[in-house]
C-alpha cells in the first residue's frame, strides 16, 4: 500500500498561486508515474499533469504555461505550482500514483480543497 498526503490548498483570488504537495509513504522511486488531477462540482475527475520517474511531463492544455509539476526525490514528495489562477480551477486536487505505469497499481491521495474567487 502507498499512501499520499496532499497539502496546500486553499482560498485564492483570481490571479494568485498556490503550491500543492503530494508526500508518498514509499521511495519516489519506486513509483513510475505521479500526477495530479481534479474534480469539480458536478464534474469528472479530469487530469492536471504528470510526472515520471525519469522526469518526463506532461499537462493539460488548460493549465499549460500556468502550472508547473516537479518532484524533490530526497523528500518523496511531487509538488504542483499553481500560477495566474482562475475561478475555473476551482476543484478538490487529488494525488494519484501509478506504481507500474499500467493503470493496475494505482493510488490516490485524499485530495486538498482548491478555491478560486474573489
């Protein structure tokens, strides 16, 4: 079992940033890819961006250029920056983990409340 602890959400005004941390019970490396994504109200989990084990990125067109996904290894934590924020990135922001890359090994943390308005 690999447990994720998200932190770092909040209440923002449009335009603000915010920083989400995702911290893993086991060796970052162990983990082949990490991502984010989000829900909101009345809405399908979508995607954010991810991040694989040899740093590869990738994200969704509408946050592109806006936020930034990174990985500190010695600290087993996948950071999100979240920059020139809308009230349209408003969503619960869950951490999810797929240990072999497969879509079978596959965790999610308990999600960080993200809301955006003014």
């Amino acid at each position: 079992q690999v447990q994720l602890v998200e932190s770092g959400g909040g209440l923002v005004q449009p335009g603000g940033s915010l920083r989400l941390s995702c911290r893993t019970s086991e060796s970052i490396f162990s983990i082949y890819i990490m991502g984010w994504y989000r829900q909101a109200p009345g809405k399908q989990r979508e995607l954010v961006a991810t991040i694989t084990r040899g740093g590869s990125t990738n994200y969704a067109d509408s946050v592109k250029g806006r936020f930034t996904i990174s990985r500190d290894n010695a600290e087993n934590t996948v950071y999100l920056q979240m920059n020139s924020l809308k009230p349209e990135d408003t969503a619960v922001y869950y951490c999810n983990a797929d240990l072999t890359g497969g879509g079978v090994n596959v965790y999610w943390g308990q999600g960080t409340q993200v809301t955006v308005s003014s």
